[in-house]
C-alpha cells in the first residue's frame, strides 16, 4: 500500500499587508530624504543633523517632515498589525510590539516639530524615538526567532544599532553626534527590513498531510519528516514553515 501527500500552504493576511505597510513606509522616507538631500546641496550627510533639514528655511522641509510622519504611521501599523494583533503573543513580543510604537510616536512627534519652531519638544520626541528603539532591539533579539542568513544579519545590525543608540544618546552634543545619527538611521533601516522580511515568511506556512500506507519507503518518508522538527508523528506539518 502506498502512502499518499496533500501539501497546502497558508497565509495571514493581516501579517503579510502590515509587513507591506511598514516597508512602503520606509522606502518612501528613504526616497524623500534622498530628494531633500538633493535639494539642499549644502547639507553634508554624516556632518550634519536629519532635524536641519526639517527646519522651515531647508528647501523641501514639508517633504522631509511629512515623511517622517507618514513612516511613523505606518511602522505604528507594522507593529500592531504584525505583533500584538498576533495569537499567542510572548511577552517579549508584546515589549517588542509596545515599545515600537513608542518609537514611532517619536518619529511622528519629530515631524511635527520642525527644530527651529519647537527646539525643545523637537528633542523630547527625539529621545521618545532613541530610547524606546534600544528597548524595540533588546526585546527582538530574545523574541523574533530569525534563522538561517538571516540570523547573522539579524544579530550584526541589532548589535549596530543597540551601540549606535547609546553611542547617540552619550555623545548628542558632541560634534560627532551627526556621525552617530547617521550610523543609527543606516542600521535601523537595514534593521527593519531584516525584520519585515523575517515576518513575511512567518505569515506562511504548509499544511501536509500523509496517509499511512503499510510499506518500508512510506515508514522512511515519515520518519524523515519527522526528524526536521518542522513536522508532527504522523506526517502532520507542525505549522511553522521557514522559506
């Protein structure tokens, strides 16, 4: 009797567009600052402070603020939607989940507050942004269970950016604060989307099923399944699935 194998592969919709959101949101303030940047020939990236160029005489400082804003709105979305909404939520998830929105409140507060018109609320959500983020990467490093490639990248940049912070918050008066700045906006960028990939592959998952037939390759075929750790006795799939 031979065995027989019905494989379907499932998704959580709800993960995979907040996933999306968050990566929109990033590109399209990757792509603003790029424009202002542009536009503000002057401006020395690395030498000087992301909030200059958001002041109201920086050329395109609507452009630059708003897409604070709408990348703040969207990584709040990223958050809820791809973690806390989630069943079975750890509790490192759920510090994870928290103190990501706490850190893109801070994004937002910072495009609302252009640095020459609100100096000191500018830097409160300065810091609403910096320190909320070091726990986002504490907390991601003990709850996301990023595998493969992934993983070195994963631990390299959460590394990067957890330094860079402080490296940030104990230098933010020094000169080589903008340097600081610009090693935190790198790593946070390649930071999330290490992330946003690693919950893609999360939202999917296969489903297999194996009917039992009574001959030596079935009992091979099952036992084989069974020693990945992906799969239940009986050839069921555990419900987890790594692309």
């Amino acid at each position: 009797m031979t065995s027989r194998t019905k494989t379907t592969v499932h998704f959580d919709g709800r993960c995979l567009a907040s996933a999306g959101i968050g990566i929109v949101g990033m590109v399209q303030f990757t792509v603003s600052l790029a424009a202002v940047i542009e536009m503000n020939e002057s401006f020395r990236f690395g030498r000087e402070f992301l909030s200059h160029l958001g002041q109201s005489t920086s050329h395109g400082s609507s452009l630059f603020n708003r897409s604070l804003i709408v990348l703040g709105i969207c990584l709040i979305v990223f958050f809820i939607g791809g973690y806390l909404l989630r069943a079975g939520v750890s509790v490192a998830e759920c510090v994870f989940g928290v103190s990501g929105i706490l850190s893109s409140a801070g994004l937002i507060g910072i495009g609302v507050t252009p640095l020459d018109i609100y100096y000191i609320l500018h830097h409160v959500f300065l810091v609403t942004w910096l320190i909320p983020m070091a726990a986002m990467v504490a907390a991601g490093y003990v709850a996301l269970e990023v595998r493969g490639v992934s993983r070195i990248l994963f631990v390299v940049f959460s590394g990067a950016l957890f330094l860079g912070i402080g490296l940030y918050l104990l230098n933010a008066i020094d000169e080589q604060a903008p340097a600081f700045q610009a090693i935190v906006l790198f790593t946070a960028t390649i930071w999330f989307l290490v992330t946003s990939f690693h919950l893609i592959s999360t939202t999917f998952w296969q489903i297999t099923v194996v009917r039992r037939g009574y001959d030596r390759k079935t009992r091979q075929y099952l036992q084989t399944l069974e020693q990945t750790g992906l799969y239940q006795p009986g050839g069921r799939s555990s419900g987890r699935w790594e692309p």
